[in-house]
C-alpha cells in the first residue's frame, strides 16, 4: 500500500551547490524529492548521518605541499572565484569575529 506524501522540507543552500548536486542527480536520473527522502531514509537506518562528518586534523600549509598539490589547490580556489562561489572579504572576517 503506497503511502500519501504529506511533509515539505524548505532549506537554502547555495547556488553553486545546488546546481552542483542536481547535474550530478540529473545525470543518474534521479529526481531532488527522491535523492532528499533516500538521505532521509539513510539517516533512520544509520540512527544518525550516513556518512563520517570529521574535521582534518590540519589544514594543507604551502610549506608541506608539493608544486602539483599546491597548484590544484590554487586553480580550485580560482576557479571558484571565477564562478562567484566566493565571498567578500570583509564578511569573512565578520564572520570570523562572531564565532560562525
């Protein structure tokens, strides 16, 4: 017996990875509401996220990458610039001085 779906789930998110994640689901035929309610379901089987959320225990400094590393990370950050994913520095830094 099917069931009647009644719920509605409204966040924001940004733009980039919106557009990001629907090209991804598009491209395997998957629908957002079906991709949203299998993370859903992901999150009762697992009793909680069904994937590991840890912080790195250090974050990549100059002096410990090698040219290759150092230049993908550099061209990552460029072409996010290129496409607007960035933000401008003074709200980084308002960010920063409140805690977020």
């Amino acid at each position: 017996m099917a069931t009647t779906k009644r719920a509605n789930v409204n966040v924001r998110i940004q733009e980039n990875i919106k557009r990001q994640a629907e090209q991804i689901l598009e491209a395997i035929g998957i629908p957002r509401a079906t991709a949203i309610d299998m993370f859903y379901r992901q999150i009762i089987l697992n009793n909680g996220i069904p994937f590991s959320l840890t912080i790195p225990k250090s974050l990549p400094a100059r002096d410990t990458m090698d040219e290759k590393a150092f230049n993908s990370m550099m061209a990552k950050g460029y072409d996010q610039a290129v496409q607007g994913e960035s933000y401008p520095i003074d709200d980084v830094f308002e960010e920063l001085e409140r805690g977020l």
